[in-house]
C-alpha cells in the first residue's frame, strides 16, 4: 500500500502567487514517501534487510536532526547577522556530540557552529535532496516560466523528510537574499552556499568535475530560483 504525504508540498506551493493554468499539474495522490520499487528492488530490499534496516533509521536520524537545526535559526532570524553564511567551517564538536547522542544541545554552540554543522550533515550525511533530473535541468539553464515546474518536481520528487528540508532552506536562503544588502552579500556567494547543500557533495562533486562553465550555469540557475520565488509571502 502507498504511504501518502501531501501537506507539506501543498503548503509550499500555496507560498507562490503566480498562476498554474499553464503549468502541467501533477497529481498530489501520487505523492508517496518512497516510490515504488522494481522486483529487483523489493529481492534486493528483501536480501538486504539487516543492513539497510539500520542504515535507514540513521538516515532518518540525520533528516530529522537537519531540520530540527534549520528551525531554530530560522526562529533565531540567524540570516540577520553579517556575514553568517561566508566562511563557514564544519563544526566538529557539534558532529562528535551528535554520533554520541543522536543530536545536538543548540544552546551549547553559536550560529555560525549550527550554520556549519547542519551543512555537513545535510552535503555529506544526506548528501542529496533534489534529483538528478532537476540538476540536469538548471545546467540548461531553465527560463523564467518553467521554474514554477522546476520547483515543483523537486518536492514532489523528494521522500517527505527531505521535501520539509528543501522547504526550510527555501525559507531561510529567500530571508538571507531579503537582507543581503545589510549583510554585505552577493547572489553567487548565496548560490555558492546552498549548491552543494541541494545537490549533496558527491553531485556538486561530480559537477564541479564537468567543469567551471557546466557548475556555473547550475549557480545561475539556482540565482534563478532565488530570485523568482516571491520574497514577501516565503519570509512570513
């Protein structure tokens, strides 16, 4: 049986103004956690079960200790202070605390610490929220009206863990663009920042890898995004 989920992509998509008629809806029913595997998949699955089993709940440990640290600085207005998302550096002491306990004391560390902490564990431990279709997309260079069906696929196309931490760092990257006058900070640091945590260290890798114009058109792209989606409705 299919396992359902649908509020959070609703609620997403209900932050943008712009119309839909021309847009090819897809339908929020076939919205499932997981898609449905091949009989090679389930054998495998079947085979695997007492490795995966415990894979699986570590990976949902890391999603939910992801977004547990994206609403605190989102709630903190973390995106205020300059110069916040430039430099950062992992937080090892956040990382070893975390392998210990299965998460973090927030208050125990700065926001700068949280800021690094919580990109490695979505580059690295998750290491990937959005398909390979959708990078494939921004490389071409998606135009202006078909970014509402970019932005679309990448939540309906995620499992629900990760499309609750695409919304959040939708949130929190449209509230550091608000104020990246006060903060002294450009659209390409913005996009240099949030690149690798959409698209996980070995995609950004293996991007990187095709070459500076192939990686820059994806920055471009991700520019694209940041400033299409409106600005006043997400940041409330």
């Amino acid at each position: 049986m299919k396992i359902v989920q649908r509020y959070e992509t609703e609620r997403f998509m209900h932050i943008f103004h712009y119309k839909t008629d021309s847009v090819e809806e897809i339908d929020y029913h076939d919205r499932t956690i997981e898609m449905r595997p091949t009989l090679f998949e389930r054998v495998k699955a079947w085979v695997m079960f007492p490795i995966s089993f415990f894979q699986r709940r570590r990976k949902i440990s890391h999603y939910i200790e992801a977004i547990r640290i994206l609403l605190y600085l989102i709630q903190r207005k973390a995106y205020l202070t300059q110069s916040l998302f430039m430099h950062v550096k992992e937080c090892d002491k956040a990382m070893n605390e975390y392998r210990q306990t299965g998460q973090i004391t927030l208050a125990a560390y700065t926001e700068k610490e949280l800021i690094g902490y919580v990109k490695r564990l979505i580059s690295v431990e998750i290491d990937g929220l959005i398909a390979k279709a959708s990078i494939q997309e921004l490389a071409q260079g998606p135009k202006r009206q078909d970014l509402f069906k970019l932005i679309k696929k990448m939540m309906t196309t995620s499992n629900t863990y990760k499309s609750y931490i695409i919304y959040l760092l939708f949130k929190l990257m449209i509230n550091i663009y608000r104020e990246k006058k006060t903060n002294q900070i450009d659209d390409v640091t913005i996009s240099l920042f949030f690149v690798p945590l959409f698209l996980g260290s070995s995609r950004t890798f293996a991007a990187k890898k095709k070459g500076a114009a192939h990686y820059t058109k994806i920055l471009q792209g991700w520019i694209s995004i940041m400033t299409y989606i409106p600005r006043a409705r997400l940041s409330k």
